[in-house]
C-alpha cells in the first residue's frame, strides 16, 4: 500500500501527499494521481534525504535545492532511479 501519493500541480511541479483526496484535489496540471512508496516531506518528494524538485514544463529534475543556485543537482532522467521515474512517468510527466 502507498504511502504518498504523487501529482503534479497547477505549474507542472512534482508534490506528494499521504492522502489521496487531497492529491487528486491539487493536481491540476493533469488531473493524474500516482502511488508511491518514495518518502515525502512538505509536500515534496524525498530521495535519499534529499528533495526532489520536477518541473514538467521544462522537462527538468533537480535534487537537493529547487534551482541550480539554491544547490540543486540537474539529473537527467535516464539517470533517475526507477522508482521515481515510474511516478514521474505515472503522473505524466
């Protein structure tokens, strides 16, 4: 059973929360909901205690800050475990 739920909101970025509803309720980019086991925290995905910032407009994931200036990672997304960029992919991405 999931323990998040994963959607994109209105702008395209990538959120979590633990109730369905609520998911479904903020995913405005899409209207997609997806299950996941990937940790959240504050609303964004956790990996490997860093948080995952998507942006489905520009087709971009960083990790460990929400720009390049704040100290997020660019990752591209063949790099991405799988289990994140099966929700990525879930989500519509």
């Amino acid at each position: 059973m999931a323990k998040e739920f994963g959607y994109l909101d209105k702008y395209g970025i990538l959120h979590a929360h633990p109730v369905e509803e609520t998911a479904k309720k903020y995913a405005g980019w899409n209207g997609k909901v997806a299950p996941t086991e990937l940790a959240e925290d504050g609303g964004y995905i956790k990996l490997h205690g860093e948080t995952v910032f998507a942006y489905a407009d520009e087709k971009k994931v960083l990790i460990g800050g929400n720009t390049i200036d704040h100290g997020g990672r660019e990752v591209k997304f063949e790099e991405l475990p799988g289990e994140l960029k099966e929700l990525l992919i879930a989500v519509g991405f």
